[in-house]
C-alpha cells in the first residue's frame, strides 16, 4: 500500500513539474510576442493570451498601439519600457531628472574653460584667446587679446570680435566684463507655482514657499503642502484644535474655551436668575449680619 501510494506521488509531481515548465515557456513566448509583425510593422508590447492577443502587462493600449507604462514620470526622456525611462542627451537618472555635468567627464570638452549648463554645456576661453567655428578649440588672437575680455572672445563674420559672457550672464556697459542676469526680476514666472525664485549669481533656484515642503506628488518631484498639524509644527493652544489647511493652518478653541485658537481660556457658564437671586440674597445676609458679641 505504501509502495502504491509513493508512487502516485511521483507521478502527481511529475505532472506538476510538466504544467510549470510549459507555463513558463507560454510566458517566454508571449514574452518574445511582445514583438509581432501587424499590418508589415512591428509592434511592441503585444501578448498572446491563449485564443486572444492583447497588451502586455505594463503595457496599454492607446488608439490600437500598444505603449510602456511608467508610473513616475519621465522627465526629460521617454518611456520605452515598463517603468524604464530612455534619457535624452545631457540628462541621466530613473526618471532623467537629473542633469549631466559634461565638464566633469575625464575627457573635458572643451580646450579651456567649460561652463555646464541645465542638460548641456558651453565652451569658452582664457583671456586673449578666441572660440573656433568647432565651439571646441580656443586659438590666441591679436585682435581678442587687445579686448581684454573677461571671458574670452569669438570671431564673427567680417573679421569682427566681441567679448563673450557664460549662460546667466550678460555684457557689462563696458562690452569687456559680465554682469549677473537676475532671472527672477526678468521673468516672474520663471518658477512654477508654490515656489519662491532665488537669484544666484549666472543662475537661480526655485526653493518652497512657506508652508510647503519638497516631495512627490503625482509622480513629480515638486513642493506639496506640510501638514503643520500632523507634524505637530503649529502654534495652537493645546486647549485648541489644529485644522490643517493648503499652504498654512488655522487654530479653534475648544468648546468649552474662548480665545483665537493660539491663546485659549475657560468660557465662563451663564448663571441663571434663580442663581443669580440666591447669590444675592447670600450677599445681603452675609454683610449686614450683626457681629456676635
């Protein structure tokens, strides 16, 4: 009896072992479906479901066209798989965020002086020297050392030089030195909404207004209220309720408190004439009694 029960065992987990290696070659098949020819073109993301083919999971279908999904964003990119971001030139990161500093590259790109900027970069050259046609190469002119340029100079077309100034930065009267652009007075709305704009020197920076705190929200990195209240931040009386609002917080008294709601006291009951009368005629008992001898 033993013996026939062993070997019903193992021919149950040879049956078992039969239906996960063919399940897995089904999904190794719809896997490789993801590429099937319609209509002379392939098309990405397809799955084959036993009698029905439709998008793979991560995937959706948009006006018949299988596309990734990906739940952040990609930022400066695209999405090119489920949950994959394809960055564009001089961005990098999982959702392509984050800027490529190309002057910090071993092999610098430029021949002097390298000025990074948001997903690229800019070439310039010492005092003295000019800035090729390549936007590489900085040869020592005649013409550009008399300028006395600040940050170098460039040839333009009929022989004439001019000095030239970094991104965020612009010729002074003087047309040798530069000068700081101030973004956040050329441009009010250079940041998006809940930020503040902060000028820095060829540059600027958007930082959270008051109230607000850096995070994400809908799968952007950007400023989202700060719960004064949850984070226990507010000022409010502790015989007061903190009632969070967008940006700030508002403080109530209690019921049984008076005040505006950061400063609260004891809100005196009402008497009623009955009270009021026996008080009374406790007083005139009490002050007009004669004084025992």
């Amino acid at each position: 009896m033993m013996e026939i029960s062993r070997r019903v065992c193992v021919v149950i987990l040879h049956f078992i072992g039969l239906s996960v290696a063919r399940h897995q070659q089904s999904l190794h098949r719809s896997g490789e479906d993801a590429l099937e020819h319609t209509g002379g073109r392939a098309q990405r993301g397809l799955c084959s479901y036993g009698q029905t083919t439709s998008c793979c999971l991560g995937w959706r279908n948009f006006n018949g066209i299988c596309e990734p999904v990906c739940k952040k964003s990609c930022g400066n990119g695209k999405c090119v798989r489920p949950d994959k971001c394809l960055c564009s030139t001089g961005y990098k990161g999982p959702q392509c965020d984050e800027d490529v500093n190309e002057c910090g590259f071993l092999e610098r790109p430029c021949s002097q002086r390298c000025m990074n900027t948001h997903g690229s970069y800019r070439c310039y050259c010492d005092p003295g020297y000019t800035l090729t046609a390549d936007g590489y190469t900085c040869t020592r002119e005649a013409a550009c050392f008399t300028l006395r340029c600040q940050f170098g100079c460039q040839m333009e077309g009929g022989g004439a030089v001019r000095c030239l100034c970094p991104p965020g930065l612009h010729l002074a009267a003087d047309n040798k030195t530069c000068e700081d652009v101030d973004e956040c007075w050329c441009d009010a709305h250079v940041c998006p909404a809940r930020t503040t704009c902060k000028n820095t020197f060829g540059s600027f920076v958007c930082v959270c207004q008051d109230g607000f705190v850096m995070g994400t929200l809908k799968g952007l990195v950007q400023c989202r209220d700060r719960d004064e209240c949850l984070t226990g931040s507010h000022q409010c009386s502790r015989h007061a309720q903190c009632v969070n609002t967008d940006g700030s917080y508002t403080c109530q008294c209690l019921e049984e408190y008076s005040g505006n709601g950061r400063t609260c006291w004891p809100r005196r009951a009402p008497k009623t004439k009955a009270a009021m009368y026996f008080n009374y005629k406790l007083y005139r008992r009490t002050k007009f009694k004669p004084p025992s001898s």
